[in-house]
C-alpha cells in the first residue's frame, strides 16, 4: 500500500439486518475514497473511535434496548487494515439509553461513553486483547435547561478527553453545561470534579468540544444556541473559562438550524463547525496568542444534515458526512487560507454520521 493510502470507517443510522459500518480506502493524493468492505450486525453505530494503535475499533450501539433493557451498547472490532475489513469482538451495556459518542484514552486502556437519552456516563475498560469489560465507572446527570422541547432533562452529548488525559469533559445539551471528571484511565475510574465543570448561555445546548494542539485552548459548540464557545483552558488545575461566544451562522439567518460537530485543523490555525439546517462549515481563524476565533465565512456540506466530519492527519482533507441525502463530500483545505474546495464524494452511503481516518502503513 503506498504512503498515500489511508483507512476511513465511516458509523451510520441502520438496523442490525443492514450494512452500517463502512470501510473505504482513501487516496490522499488525489482525495478519491472506494468502498472496501462493510459491516452488518450491530444497530446504529454511528460514533467511533480508534484505539491508539489501530488495532481496533470501537463504535457505540446507538440503541435504548440492548439484551432486553433500555441501555445503549459499544462494541469492539479489530481491524485488518491490509483487507480493509472489521470483525466484531465483544460488546457492553452503556448502562444507560441512547449512547451518542465515545472517546478512547491516549494509553488505550478504557473507552467513556455519553448516554444522550439517559444523560449519563461510563468508562468500560479495554483489555490487552482490545475486548471491552464491563463499565466499572457510571455517572447519571440531572437537572433541565429552558428548552422544554430539548432539555427536559440531561442529555450528555459527547465525551472529550483533555490532552493530559487527567479529565474527561462531558457536554450535556440538556443542562447547559460541561460536566467535569477525574480519569484513571488504569481503572477506568471517573470521579466528579466540580472544579472543572464549565456552565454556558442558557439554552446554548453544548454538543461537542476540542482542544486547541497548544493545550492552552477549547471549543464547544452549542446545538441549540448556534454558538461556539472559545474557552481558556488551564491545564494544571484542568479548569475552563469562556471569553468569546460567536455565531456558528450567518448574520440575518433565520431558518431552523442546529450545529453538529466541531474540529480543529492540525496545524492549530483553524476551526470548523458543521451547521444542520444551513448545511454548512463554519471557518475560522483562530489567534495563537489568546486562541480567540474570527469569522472567515462558510462553506456549503453539498448536501442536508452534516452530523461529523473529520480531518486527515495531514490537514489537507476534510470529509464532511452529509446524514440526510447519504453522501461524504472531500474537501480539499488550504492550509494557509483555511478555506475548503469539494474534490470529490461519496453518494452511495445511506445516513452516515461519522468519519474516522486510520493511517496505514506500507
């Protein structure tokens, strides 16, 4: 396989009868993804996150009854990156309903995972073998936010490990809130840590969050409120602070719009946004010094509904996966200007969610 050459898996809405877990190979020297091989058997996997050395693979079971009760499920893969294939392993109750995101720590030992319909969240521990175990840390949320619709009640939305990986940072859209833990990632242990939780504009609905390659910054983008949150990030005391909010839209929209995702580029000289509804990127420039963003416009997805999209390891791609009309646009990025230019799409890949790169060796 030449230098070029990476994986991409790619999570969807399907049911367990359906292929819902795709592999393509993607060509990053002239942004050309083909369709390797896909997976069926496991209802809606549609967050994933690699284990560190590429071995494995692991994707929430976006589900509200696994085995008979109202819990979600991870599951384990291991990869055969030269067949381009996954093989499912084992999975686990997420101990609560509707799981929407998972994150695996740096020295791959556990996988935390946030129950959006339970508004809870877990750490499973990872075996040598990459088998998950049995949660051995949960956490249930409470409280509700002025959206009667949104935030009845918790909804943890994504689970983000700070660089040190000392912290996880769980944004929970129905709280206006990013709730703070302490990780042993040896014992899959979370333990609340007040000190770090971070409260935002009422009704903003924090979805996901990312940390600046400095570690001197963070991001999070509020679903409901159509904002990004720049935030200070202090990593001794593992601490945040707002000091800029902007719109993730622009001036004078007014139809309905939620945003999804949210990433920095590698380089640290950008960010971007997904907007559903304007069906749009976001850009902007982000200051080295005080990590604050400038508005540098948008970009159309080419398509309804962008859930995630992620960046290649070399910054050069983004690939944007557009749920509602089933296709991944390729953007190739201009790393000096930030600016994104379509070079090419997937059409045939029904409701996909999220994108992951693996790059492979030759």
């Amino acid at each position: 396989m030449a230098d070029s050459q990476m994986l991409v898996f790619v999570g969807s809405y399907a049911s367990a009868e359906q292929e819902a877990l795709y592999v393509y190979r993607f060509d990053s020297a002239k942004g050309a993804l083909q369709k390797v091989s896909a997976f069926t058997g496991l209802p809606n996997p549609t967050f994933l996150a690699l284990h560190p050395g590429g071995r494995w693979l692991y994707s929430i079971g976006e589900t509200g009854n696994y085995q008979g009760k109202r819990e979600g499920c991870v599951a384990a893969f291991a990869v055969d990156s030269s067949a381009g294939t996954v093989k499912l392993l084992n999975q686990q109750s997420t101990g609560g309903p509707g799981p929407c995101h998972l994150s695996v720590d740096a020295g791959g030992r556990c996988a935390v995972a946030a129950n959006y319909s339970g508004g809870s969240v877990c750490a499973l521990p990872i075996g040598d073998d990459g088998l998950l175990k049995p949660a051995a840390s949960f956490h249930q949320h409470s409280g509700q936010g002025p959206n009667t619709k949104r935030q009845e009640g918790p909804h943890a939305h994504s689970a983000n490990l700070s660089p040190d990986q000392r912290f996880v940072f769980v944004c929970d859209l129905g709280i206006d809130r990013v709730v703070a833990y302490a990780l042993d990632a040896a014992r899959s242990a979370l333990t609340p840590y007040p000190a770090g939780n971070l409260s935002l504009a009422p009704g903003a609905g924090p979805r996901h969050m990312t940390f600046h390659p400095s570690r001197r910054f963070a991001y999070v983008i509020n679903e409901l409120g159509n904002t990004v949150d720049a935030c200070l990030y202090d990593e001794t005391s593992g601490t945040l602070r707002i000091q800029q909010s902007v719109p993730t839209l622009p001036q004078g929209y007014t139809d309905e719009s939620t945003t999804a995702d949210v990433h920095v580029s590698p380089d640290g000289r950008f960010l971007y946004g997904s907007n559903r509804g304007h069906d749009s990127l976001a850009i902007y420039a982000i200051d080295p010094v005080s990590g604050l963003l400038a508005p540098l416009g948008h970009e159309s997805t080419r398509g309804r509904t962008p859930r995630n999209f992620g960046l290649d390891p070399s910054g050069n791609w983004l690939l944007a996966a557009n749920q509602a009309t089933n296709n991944i646009i390729v953007f190739r990025r201009n790393p000096e200007n930030g600016r994104l230019t379509p070079a090419g799409a997937v059409t045939d890949v029904p409701r996909p969610v999220c994108v992951k790169f693996l790059a492979v060796k030759p």
